[in-house]
C-alpha cells in the first residue's frame, strides 16, 4: 500500500483503477515492496474510478508479466539483506475485471 510521497495512508492514495467494463487499467507506483524483484504476482492497492467518480479502495491481483508492470529499484535497508525491498510501477497496465477482490 505505501506509496512515494503518500506513505502507507490510504486517502492519499494516488495509484488508480479506472473501469472499463472487462477490464481495469492501472497506474501509479508503490514503494517499500518486500519481495518486489521476485513475485510473480502481487496485491495492487488502489482508488477505484468509475464513470469519472472515486468508487472507493480496491485489491487487484496483478501478474509480474503483464504489460505496463515494472519493477524498479532494489532499495538499501538496514537488516533482513536477504529479503528484497523495491519500488513498482504500473503504467496502464490492463488487468481483468476478475482480478479485483469482492467485498
């Protein structure tokens, strides 16, 4: 959930979710992900848009290999060295419909 410049508070999220019916297009960035460099799927946490309006916060699960998913550095930390820490991005990436939770 945390994000650059936001930190872990929920309201101000900045990464976005926008409906577009079968599918999501997400974009934003996360920080401080522990495993980053090495999941092949991670829980995205966002703001979800639809129709022009928020909608509230939604959890997508997002595939490493999907197209606009990018990880970015492997950041420095005191301990735990065998664990990595990394920023991520998503950049429209295109996730299904099925892929967001349900509360």
């Amino acid at each position: 959930m945390t994000e650059p410049g936001t930190g872990s508070d929920l309201r101000g999220m900045r990464t976005t979710a926008l409906d577009r019916g079968d599918h999501y297009v997400l974009s934003g960035a996360k920080t401080f992900i522990s495993n980053g460099q090495t999941a092949e799927l991670v829980i995205v946490c966002d703001v979800t848009v639809s129709g022009g309006e928020e909608k509230g916060i939604s959890l997508f699960l997002v595939e490493a290999d999907m197209p606009g998913f990018l990880r970015g550095r492997n950041l420095e930390k005191l301990g735990m060295k065998g664990q990595d820490t990394s920023e991520l991005s998503f950049h429209e990436v295109r996730v299904p419909a099925a892929s967001r939770s349900r509360s």
